[in-house]
C-alpha cells in the first residue's frame, strides 16, 4: 500500500463524519488508515539479504537513544538509495543481526540478536537492548547480508538514585539542511558527552534546491522532487533520507545517544495541535501531521511507547540518570491552544492571557507537575522547545512579546512555576530551542518584577545551521538586553550548548562557528556560565 491509500482513507473518513466529530475520532480514524500498512497485515515475502543487498544498506548510519538504566535503545534504517522513497529497498522484509560489545573492536560482545526490517516501517529498526550494566559505555553494530554498518557508541543510565559525580549533556536544535552545513555536530561528535538533547527542528519541510541551497553542491545535484515543501509519507521520508545522509549528522549519532523532541518544521511551520499554518482545514492537516509523525519515529531513536497511532503520537517523556538529573522531555505542539492574536510578535492582552490557554495540554501539564512532586534528583532539567522566560521586544509601552513561545501563553507558564514552587523544585533548568540563537536567562518568579525571586535557569541552544552564518550580537540586541533584565546573554552565531552537572552547580558553554556556509569551520566557546545548587542565578564561569 502506498502513502496515497492512506490519505485516501482520511479524506473519506472525514467526508462521512461532521468536522466537530471527526475531530473526536482522529485518532482512531487515522490508526484504521495507517493499519492497513503496518507489520503483518501485508503479503511481503522475506528478503535473502546476502542475495539482494548489492549496494551498503547502511548509508544514514546508525543511532542511540533514551538511555536508560541497563537498557540501550538502538536504530537504523536500511535505505541503499536513501532520495527515493522506499529507500531502494524491495517490497520484503529483511532479517538484520545486531551486536553489543564492551569494546570499540567488538571483541566481548555482551548480547546479539536478530531483528525483521520491514517495508511497512520503510525498513527501520527499533532494537531495545535489555540486560546491560548500568552507567556504562557500549559500542554496537548491525549487518544485513554481507553488510555491516558503522560502529555506535551509546552509554547506559545510572541506577534510579545512584549516586554520580556528574553529568554532561549538549542541546542541539534547528538544522535546515538548505541553510548551511551541520559543522557543528561534526564537533559535537568530538565532545566528551554523556546524552544529546535535540530540542527540535531536525529537518524543515521547505523546498531544498538541486545544489542544495546555501550549500551550493557543486560535486552533485539533488533530485527535484526535494524541491517543493513536504506533505505526503513519501515526502517526509525521503527528507529524513536527506537530512540523515549528511556526514556529520551520521557522526554525531553514532558518538553519542540522543534524547529527541520535536518542535514545528517537523511537520508544518508554527502548527497548534490540528491548527495549521496556512487555513487548512484541520481535517486534511491532520493526515499530513499523521504522515509527518510516522515519519519521525521510523527515523529516530525511539522506543516502542513513542510509535505513533495515526496522527497522535504521545513523545513526552522522563529519563533519570542516576540521583542526580531528572530530565522531563515535553512536546509544546501536539497538544497546544491556537496562537493568541494570529501569531507573530504581538501586544500581550485578553485573548493571549486567556487562564485556559494551554501550551503543554492539560494531560502533559499534571504529568510534569507529578513527577516534580515525586522527583529526588538534584537537578530538574526540562529540554522542551520554545523560549520560556519572557522576551519584551523594547523596553517601551509599545513592546510586543512572540506569540508562539510561552510569552503567548502566560498562564499556562505561571502553572508551570506554581507547580514548581510547591513540589519545592530547587534547581530547575530549562533547555529550549527555536529561536536560532543562543541565550542565558534567569528564570523569575514574577517577570512582572525584576526584583522578585530568581527560580531556575534558562539555556536556548542557538540552531546547528537554520539562519544562515549569523552574528554575535544581532541587530537588536542591545534593544533585548536592555528590556529584558533577567537576560543574561545573548548571540546570534550557530553551534550548540553543553551543560555539565554536578552536586554543587550547573556550568553551561556555548559553543560557536563563525560561519556555516562554507564547510570546516572552527568552533569556539563564546561564553560560559554557573548556577549554583540551591541558590539559582546566573554568574559568569
């Protein structure tokens, strides 16, 4: 069955019900579509991979994801010709083996098996690796036929409160391929980290040119169809295939696990849960987020919780490394309220400060706001997507604050502090992403008052390429510092930001390129800054 067969089903679902009721039955209406292409409902007939597989299946590399303790999440996808949309693969299923061992040469491998590829998923696998010792590096590899893929790297969690000396993460986010090169995670694969945070904006559903935008190819020529904007299954799988055959990318995935989260050019620029961008109707848009959401989870690192039904796909999450981080991983697009005032950078008012307004939903608020409660970790560490602290556009009356962050939804952020405050969340840290450009904030209790209580801390983690070369101080930034006092920095290059945490503090480097659109930039750390545990604000390192 084809991409086209499922929309069809969608259109037909919807042109039998009410839009008020099919809205109510999406989900299941979309999961009948796409369960006629799943696993098992199909008559493929099992591939002879040493037969079959002529050309390397394991051109988008290999990943790691969601660590946890004794337990390695692995993926790839088999795709010989990643720009096409089966990925060059026959219409079968393939048996693939893979490996764990305790050394990079694979010479005490400590659990194997045996996997089925299927067409169904566009030939990817989730492998939940059971059985292995906590807070410990592996090394893993599969083979298909007479192929084998690059070696990963990936590393267990700690013990639930186990006691660790610390922890190093880096928050990544916003790479538009059309936009430069990802230099960037070639470094990030040279760090010394324990987990990457991808805060979203993995791939842009835009159109990508034949020498590849800013990129200007000039060794080859992309295919034409990447030039029109993403819609269909087949659209957003070969985007991933895209996205996911760059050099440096397949690097940084195979040095370290990620930890994933979308945030909108994933599916559609700016999308509110079954609101689009461009006055759709939300019951077409929903087929295109079903394909834009099976997508994703066939090309990321996630387990089996996270696999999609239909056009709902729950990717809110905890992970625990040891006694000493919480991470709690929100999604602020499926299940959001509309943009107050249209969207865009807007004067705040009654529709925006609507009490009912909701950015995370109501079921995602209550499971942060529980697991605070619950939580023993030194620090509670919330990667999400859009800026959360607030940012006035001036320091006049006439400010404007951006609808689409957590300024358009201030009651829905006050629930989010008072939830804080009264589990006794100490140290908080929120890792964002967005806004392609990278920024230190002090979170406060009321920014209504410059003076009141600093509550946690914020780190925006500038974009991997999307913004072109960019500049240290853009245009307006002496105008934001200036209106936003708790804004501690602020710059406009590209790259990443790595935090390290520890029983005593928390010390953020963001790390910069001066350019990405030219390949082989340096990277270099263009500030540094601690918050100390117990007594949140930022200080410079």
């Amino acid at each position: 069955m084809t991409s086209t067969f499922h929309e069809r089903e969608l259109r037909a679902a919807a042109a039998h019900l009410g839009r008020r009721r099919f809205l109510t039955v999406t989900g299941a209406a979309a999961a009948l579509a796409f369960a006629t292409n799943l696993p098992g409902s199909s008559q493929a007939a099992e591939l002879d991979a040493r037969r079959a597989l002529a050309a390397d299946p394991f051109t988008l590399g290999v990943a790691s994801g969601d660590p946890r303790p004794g337990s390695a999440l692995l993926w790839t996808r088999l795709a010989p010709e990643p720009y096409t949309p089966d990925g060059g693969m026959p219409e079968a299923r393939v048996e693939v083996s893979w490996e764990v061992a305790r050394d990079e040469r694979f010479t005490r491998i400590v659990r194997r098996g045996t996997a089925t590829a299927h067409p169904e998923y566009n030939h990817a696998l989730h492998i939940e690796a059971d059985g292995l010792e906590p807070d410990r590096v592996y090394w893993y590899r599969f083979r298909a036929g007479d192929h084998v893929s690059p070696a990963g790297r990936t590393r267990t969690a700690p013990a639930a409160g186990a006691r660790i000396t610390d922890l190093r993460l880096a928050a990544v986010s916003c790479q538009a391929y059309h936009q430069g090169y990802f230099t960037a995670l070639g470094h990030l694969a040279d760090e010394e980290l324990d987990v990457v945070f991808h805060l979203g904006d993995y791939l842009y559903e835009y159109a990508v040119n034949a020498v590849g935008g800013a990129r200007a190819h000039t060794d080859r020529t992309l295919p034409a169809h990447f030039n029109r904007e993403t819609v269909s299954l087949d659209d957003y799988r070969m985007r991933y295939g895209l996205y996911k055959s760059d050099p440096d990318l397949i690097a940084a995935h195979a040095a370290h696990p990620f930890v994933v989260t979308w945030d909108d050019h994933e599916t559609e620029n700016n999308y509110a849960d079954d609101v689009p961008e461009n006055g759709v109707p939300p019951e077409e848009f929903l087929i295109r987020r079903a394909a834009a959401y099976r997508a994703y989870w066939e090309n990321q690192p996630l387990r089996a919780p996270q696999r999609p039904h239909g056009a709902d796909m729950r990717l809110y999450r905890r992970l625990t490394f040891g006694g000493l981080a919480q991470f709690d991983i929100l999604d602020t697009r499926q299940y959001r309220s509309d943009q107050a005032y249209g969207d865009g950078w807007k004067a705040p008012g009654p529709e925006s400060e609507d009490p009912s307004r909701t950015l995370t939903g109501s079921a995602q608020e209550r499971w942060l706001l529980s697991g605070w409660r619950a939580s023993r970790a030194r620090w509670n560490v919330v990667p999400q997507q859009v800026t959360f602290s607030r940012r006035r556009s001036n320091s006049t009356d006439d400010y404007t604050v951006s609808m689409d962050a957590w300024d358009g939804y201030p009651a829905s952020r006050e629930r989010v502090l008072a939830g804080a405050e009264s589990a006794g969340v100490e140290n908080l840290v929120v890792l964002t992403g967005d806004v392609h450009v990278g920024y230190a904030f002090d979170i406060k209790r009321d920014f209504d008052r410059p003076e009141s209580r600093t509550v946690g801390t914020e780190f925006v983690a500038t974009s991997l390429s999307s913004g072109g070369d960019g500049a240290d101080q853009p245009a307006n930034y002496r105008r934001y510092m200036d209106a936003n006092p708790h804004m501690r920095f602020y710059n406009g290059r590209r790259g990443y930001v790595t935090v390290t945490l520890d029983e005593e503090k928390a010390r953020a480097d963001f790390r910069t390129l001066p350019a990405v659109t030219t390949p082989g930039a340096p990277i270099a750390t263009a500030a540094s800054f601690v918050t100390e545990a117990g007594a949140p604000g930022l200080r410079e390192a």
